[in-house]
C-alpha cells in the first residue's frame, strides 16, 4: 500500500483529500504545517508527497528544495495560481506535477496513481536505450550524458525516454504528457514546455541550436536525429 503524505493547511480540504486517497487503497498522513511536515517526511519516508505552496511554518518552495536535496520521492503541488506553474515545476524545485485550486479529489487521486505508476519500475523487460553520448537506464531511472549522471525528475526522465526511443518522431506537448503521466488533461499541455526547459538546461542543450531536442513549431518536439 503506497503511503501518501499531505501536507496542506486548509483542515477541510485534508479532510477530503484524505477520504478519497484512503478509498482508493492509499494510506495517509498528514501535516498542517510546513516546518512538521517536513519533519514527518523524514520520519515516515512516503511514496509521495501532495504538498500545498502556501503553509505555515515554511512555505511549500522550501519544503520541496529540502526534499529534493536528499531524494527523489514524488511531489505534486497542490497550487492556487496557475501563473506559479513554471516556477513550481522549474529547475530550482523540481516537482514532479501540480494542480490548481479548487481542483476535484477524483482528479488529485488520478495524478498520484499516475505519478506513482512511473515511478515504479516498467512490468515489461526494462531497457537501456544508448543515443547519442546518452545511456537512459529505465529500470534505475538513470540517465547518463558521456558517463556523467544527469538528476532528473522522473517526469522529465519519461519524456526524454519516449523522444530518445524515437528519434526523428515528432511529439505533440498532449502526448508527451500523456507519456509522463499516463493521463493528459487538455489545458495542462503547456506544463510540457517547463518540463522541457529543465531537461534541455540538464542536458546543456540549447533551443535554437538543439544537439537533443528540437522545437517542431505548431507541432511538438521531436529528439533529433544524427
Ligand atoms: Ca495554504
């Protein structure tokens, strides 16, 4: 039973978040503060964290840094400003999704089903795929550039995974996130572009002289071929 940890000061809104997980076969702990929260994160170790931006005690931006500083368990931001999305999943914090208030608990409960999906290990045979001077490893969710580890979230590792299996082929932002998340909610397709600036600025690759990932204007990305 993958355990979940809320942390979010609107008691209500925890409640609710609460019920829906637990009927959906997750367990839950939860924080209404940030500075315990992070604290709980510690003690309990949880397969994912939905982590509100503004707590008390410390905000959610600094819970997130703190948590990726030592590992890679899942994030989802539960935000209530949809402008604070670049920021949220920008390099400086690292979260693997976010929604935006008031969102419907049916909705939060499929994110996390679907960020914890990728972050378990493939049922099929895992496979290495070598492109390029990359090595993407699925089964430890490793990637390497010329035998340099790359950190990356484990949403940017699916996309960079789906383009590099397909070099040449070109992505629509919908099906990219689809790729990451198993389900792609029309409105959030823009979230792709953030993601694909972490992974070019991970990757010391540069929009307008991609050595990885080219920009196919009015379509998508494509990872681009020798
Ligand atoms: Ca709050």
């Amino acid at each position: 039973m993958a355990k979940i940890l809320i942390i979010e000061d609107e008691l209500e809104l925890v409640k609710v978040l609460r019920s829906y997980l637990e009927n959906a076969g997750f367990s839950v702990i939860t924080s209404l503060r940030g500075d315990s929260g992070l604290t709980t994160w510690h003690n309990e170790s949880p397969d994912l964290v939905l982590l509100d931006l503004n707590l008390p005690g410390m905000d959610g931006i600094e819970i997130a840094k703190a948590i990726r500083k030592e590992a890679s368990t899942p994030i989802i931001m539960l935000t209530a400003r949809v402008e604070d999305t670049d920021r949220i999943i920008g390099l400086e914090l690292g979260a693997d999704d976010y929604v935006t208030k008031p969102f419907s608990p049916r909705e939060v409960v499929a994110r996390v089903k679907a960020v914890l999906r990728r972050s378990q290990p493939p049922e099929t045979a895992a496979q290495v795929v070598q492109v390029k001077d990359l090595v993407i490893d699925e089964e430890s969710f490793k990637v390497r550039q010329s035998g340099s580890a790359l950190d990356l979230t484990r949403t940017e590792f699916a996309i960079l995974l789906l383009m590099a299996q397909h070099p040449g082929k070109v992505y629509t932002r919908l099906q990219l996130l689809e790729a990451a998340q198993g389900v792609a909610y029309e409105g959030y397709e823009r979230s792709i572009d953030a993601h694909i600036k972490n992974l070019r600025s991970k990757l010391g690759d540069k929009a307008d002289q991609p050595r990885y990932i080219e920009t196919v204007f009015g379509m998508g990305y494509r990872f681009k071929e020798d």
